[in-house]
C-alpha cells in the first residue's frame, strides 16, 4: 500500500515535470501599452517603472527578470506627443511594448493689475486704466493678447493662452463724485409785472444723485408790489457734498407810457439799432412792444426779404433812420454824390415802407470814421456839413453794446451797454439787430433800465445828439 502511494506520486510528478518541461516560454512586461501618459509643460519627467520577464505560458511563476532596451525619450521642454519602445530579448524570443507620452500645458495665464491706492474715477467719466500685465508659463508675455470690458463699476480683464488656458480678472472701478448738481430755469431771469403773481420754475440735477429739485433751498423774495430787481438765491447740495449756489434775478417792472407823455428831464435812454432789418428784427419787435418801449432802427435797404419791418416798425413807433442803401465804404465814401445818391435810394425805399422821408441818417462806420479816407480824402468833414445844410440830423453813439466785436455774446452786450448806460444820463446805444446775441440781450437792458428809472424813447430832430468828432 505504501509502495502504491509512492509510485502514484513519483507519477504525478513525472507528469507536472514533463508538463513543465513542455511548456513554452514568453516574455512579458508587467505595464499595459495602451495607457496614455500626461506631463505638463516643463514638469519633471518621472519615467513609469518598466519590467520585463521571461516566463512560462501556463507555470507563470517560473520567470526571470530581463534586461530591457529602451528607444525613445520625452522633453517636457516641448509640447506633444512621445513613445518609448521597450524591447526585451531572450533567446529566440522577442517582445516589446510602446508607451505613450504627452507633453501638454494646462496652465492658466496670470493676469497682474497695476492698482494705484490713489487712483479714483470721476463719477460718469469713463474709468482710465493703471495699467496691468500678463504671463503665460509657455507663451511668455501676452499682455497686448488681453482684452477689457467694463461693465458696470468693474473692469473685466480676460485672456487665452495658445493652448486654450483661460483667464479672467476683475477690478472694481473706485468712484467719486466731485461735481455740482446743476440748477437749471425756464429762463435766465423773470421778468413780471407791478401786482402779478410770479413762478419761477426751476430743476436741480445731480450727475450722481439724479433729480434734487426738491433739495433745493431758495432765499429771498420779490416784492410784486415795487418796481425793482429782486435777486433770488437757489442752494442745493448733492449726497457727496458738492454745492451749488446759483443767484438769479426776478424784475418787477411797470410798463413804460407811450413816449409823448412822458417827459424825462434825465436817464434817458435812445436804443439804436443799426445794419438791419434782419431775420431777427420781427423778435426785436416784440420784446419792444411787451414794454412799450420805442427804439430807432437805422436801417439798410439791401435786406429787401427783411425790409418790411421797417414799415412795421414805423407802425408801432419806432423811428427810421438812413443808414445808407450799400453800407458799402468804397462806394459811399467815394464822392459826395455817390453818398448822396445812395443815401437817396435809401430814403425812397424807407419812404415806400412808411410814407414819410426820414431825416435821420447815420454814417455807415460813424461819423468818426477813417476807413473814408482810403476812398476820398476829408469826405466826412464836407458830410457832416453837407447832410446838416440838407435837413438832416446824424447820430453817432456814447454806449457801444460791442456786439460787432469778434468774442461778443449776449452776456458781453449786457454789460457793456450796462456800464455804459450807468455813466451818463443820457445814453445813445449802439446794437445791431443784425445779430441774435444782441437783440437776445435786449429785454434785460430794458428791465435793468425800467427798476433802475431809465426812459426809453426814439430819437427824432429834437432828440439831443451825440458826434464822435471827425477823422477824415
Ligand atoms: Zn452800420
């Protein structure tokens, strides 16, 4: 019995040997070709472990360790794909595995923004950079590739590299708010009658705050009963402290009585209007008539699509006065018959408009002038002679509004003829209704002059003159 057992194991194991014995040999590597591996750019390369063995197919437990050929390497310094072949030889026997490797940059740019503690942004200017800078790990300096966008209080700074990488960075934009409401009115002033009733509409807006009109403080008041220019004060402040202070008049005035009744022995007024009519006369006109206040209009008859209102203003009360027909120097100033027959032409066609035959002229330039001498010598000294021996009576000025002057407006005219009109007690104004700014500035003349006792009256023959004195 114990015989049998040991033949039935010496058997078995003589069957496992020659199994053994027959069963082949392989080689094999213990990683898998088909993972891939990633690195990122400029990372360290740490190689996988490859090992190879020579073993048998089914007994795999008989093996040894083998010696492996490696072709092929990976630079992390460059971007793409790598293999590595791993080859291993034994005897008749060869393998080999390849390996994938990728070399890839997955690194965000950096995007640095320049901030600048003192740095503020107005409140609705637009927001002016400090400045920033940007970095790619791989595409190196990439500042001029980042694009901005503001939105709302912040600025978006956004940027993608050459592999894709994206990034985005805010700032918050830092407002302040340094400017003033703004206090704005119907009209730059009021004007009302003795005994009306006055509103003074007005809204006060704040870049920053919106509407502050309800903010607004208002000192002083206009007595309706008294003539007389009551100056009222609007205050307001908006959120962030910025003040507004804005002084603005109110006028009370009294209608002036139609000018044979009145019979100043001072502070008289004589408004001249030379050079038109003109497409602003008609709005003269009317700013005249809402005060009765009569003026001279010394007119030229070249403004044909405008001349009627010289008949319409010799209706209302105005006087006319010549002004020449050309207004032309080279050609009034030529001879004395040329002045005359020009002058003349004038008359007829102002006659035409009113029916009568005006005897007050002005010199085109004035009397004083000297731009006369270049087309006839010591013609204004035969003129101002000559023009009196026919009847007439000229008019130079003593208050020039300026409005001829090059930087003129509206404001300059009331204060020149102001200052002007202040000075003397009886004033001749010289405008020209030629131009808007002027005869914009005319119906706060006549207020300034009707609360301060100033007549307002049209020139005629008896009128007191005024003669600059002759140059030529
Ligand atoms: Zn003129």
């Amino acid at each position: 019995m114990k015989n049998k057992i040991i033949m039935a194991t010496i058997l078995f194991l003589l069957v496992i040997a020659s199994f053994m014995i027959l069963d082949e040999n392989e080689i094999v590597f213990d990683l898998a070709d088909d993972i891939q591996y990633q690195f990122e750019y400029k990372s360290e390369f740490i190689e996988p472990v490859v090992k190879a063995y020579y073993q048998k197919k089914t007994f795999k437990f008989i093996r040894t360790s083998l010696d492996i050929e490696k072709v092929g390497e990976v630079n992390t310094s460059i971007l793409g794909e790598y293999s590595i072949k791993y080859k291993a030889k034994k005897e008749n026997n060869e393998n080999e595995i390849v390996l994938k490797f990728l070399v890839v940059d997955t690194t965000s740019p950096n995007i640095e923004l320049i901030e600048n503690e003192e740095h503020f942004t107005e409140y609705g200017s637009e927001y002016i950079e400090e400045g920033y800078s940007c970095f790619d790990n791989y595409d190196g300096d990439i500042t001029d590739k980042v694009t901005r966008e503001v939105k709302g209080d912040k600025v978006i700074y956004s940027v993608t590299d050459s592999s894709g990488n994206t990034a985005v960075k805010e700032r918050e934009i830092k407002y302040i708010d340094t400017t003033s409401p703004v206090i704005s009115f119907d009209s730059p002033y009021t004007a009302i009658e003795v005994g009306e009733s006055y509103y003074v509409g007005f809204t006060a807006y704040d870049l920053k705050d919106g509407d502050l009109t309800k903010n607004v403080t208002v000192t002083g008041e206009a007595d309706i009963e008294k003539i007389g220019i009551y100056t009222l004060t609007y205050v307001v402040s908006d959120f962030s402290g910025n003040v507004t202070t804005v002084k603005r008049n109110v006028y009370v005035y009294k209608k002036q009585a139609d000018p044979d009744s009145l019979n100043p022995t001072k502070k008289v007024v004589y408004l001249t209007f030379d050079d038109g009519p003109s497409s602003h006369t008609s709005r003269l006109l009317d700013i005249l008539d809402k005060y009765n206040v009569k003026a001279t209009f010394f007119v030229n008859g070249k403004n044909k699509s405008y001349f009627y209102n010289v008949g319409k203003a010799y209706q209302k009360g105005h006087s006319i006065g010549n002004h020449t027909y050309s207004h032309n120097y080279s050609k009034v100033y030529s001879s004395v018959d040329n002045f005359y027959s020009d002058l003349n032409y004038n008359g007829e066609l102002i006659y035409q408009q009113t029916g009568s035959y005006t005897k007050l002229i002005r010199f085109p330039g004035g009397s004083s002038n000297t731009v006369s001498k270049k087309y006839c010598k010591g013609i204004m000294s035969t003129l101002v002679h000559s023009v009196s021996n026919n009847g007439y009576k000229y008019f130079d000025w003593n208050v020039s509004s300026g409005d001829a002057g090059k930087n003129s407006n509206r404001n300059s005219v009331y204060n020149n003829v102001i200052n002007g009109i202040k000075k003397r007690n009886v004033s001749i104004v010289l405008q020209h209704d030629t131009k808007g700014f002027s005869v914009d500035a005319v119906e706060e003349i006549i207020l300034w002059g009707l609360a301060n006792g100033y007549t307002f009256l049209p020139l005629n023959l008896s009128s007191p003159t005024c003669h600059h004195g002759v140059k030529n």
